[in-house]
C-alpha cells in the first residue's frame, strides 16, 4: 500500500495499526461530539419549554392586577353590566392566556422529552463496533510447496493492487 503523503514507499504493519487506531479514535471523538451537539439540542428545547412555563407565571402574577381593572371598567362602560360581573370577566381573560402559554409548555416539554438524539448517536456507535467486531481479516493463502515468504510477497502484491484499485 501506496504512503499517504505519495511518497511511493510502503508502510510497516505498526504504521498500519497505528494509523487503524488514530482513525477509529477520531471515530470516536466524533461520535462524542455528535451526542453532545443532540445533547445540546434537546436541553435547548427544554429551556424553551421552562421559559414558557415561567412566562405564563409572570403574565399571570404581574398583569392581572393591571389587565383586571382594566378590562373591567372597559366591559362595564361598553356593556353596563354590574362592576363585579366584569372583574370576573377580566380575571377569565387573563386565565385564558395563562392557560395558552402553559400549553405552549407543554408542547415544547414533550418534544424535549421525545428528543433521541444521544439515542440515535450511542445506536450509531455500537453499530460502528458491531460491524468492527465481526470484520475478519483477509484470509491469507499459502502456496503448496512454496515457503512461507512467497505466499507474503503474493498477499503485499494483492494489497498494492487493491490499494491501487480503490485510490
């Protein structure tokens, strides 16, 4: 097998190992990053879902007193219903949009909740190992009556020419 760098000369089976073994670290450190970028996703959405749990909860503490009283004398001078029939009219508003942004929420925490992205990444590693688990190498066949050196210098051949075949 040809150098990386083209310099023509062929590598040792320890270079070959070690260059197997730089790969398959940056496999992994890729993998890792992956998780943690789907990682990153889910907790975003999930920081979503808490700020709009937290702004249903100040909508509804800090603008009722305000909205009430407002809302209030605008029904009664609009319909001149009682002043408390108004109120409740006006709190019933002020639920409502509370409610609505409780239900964003919700929404939100269950698409954090249904986010599988480390999921999908640990599946992907260990098919990764699945199939580097059952890779055999390349039966090497040894010519009858020929030593042990011919059947090398035939395997380096078949190596030169499917590296030749796949570059």
């Amino acid at each position: 097998m040809s150098d990386p760098a083209g310099n023509g000369t062929e590598q040792s089976l320890g270079q070959l190992v070690a260059s197997a073994t730089a790969e398959m670290s940056a496999l992994v450190h890729d993998e890792i990053a992956l998780a943690k970028a789907q990682l990153r996703q889910d907790v975003k959405k999930a920081g979503v879902s808490g700020g709009a749990f937290s702004a249903a909860g100040a909508v509804l503490i800090f603008s009722l007193p305000m909205l009430s009283f407002a809302l209030a004398y605008g029904i009664h001078a609009w319909s001149g219903w009682h002043l408390s029939v108004c109120f409740l009219l006006s709190f019933a508003a002020n639920v409502l949009v509370a409610g609505l942004l409780a239900l964003i929420g919700v929404v939100f925490a269950k698409k954090a909740k249904k986010g599988k992205g480390p999921q999908k990444t640990v599946a992907s590693a260990k098919q990764t190992a699945a199939v580097l688990g059952n890779a055999k190498p390349h039966p090497r066949g040894v010519i009858a009556g020929s030593p042990a050196g011919a059947a090398i210098g035939s395997v380096k051949e078949e190596v030169r020419a499917v590296g030749r075949s796949t570059a």
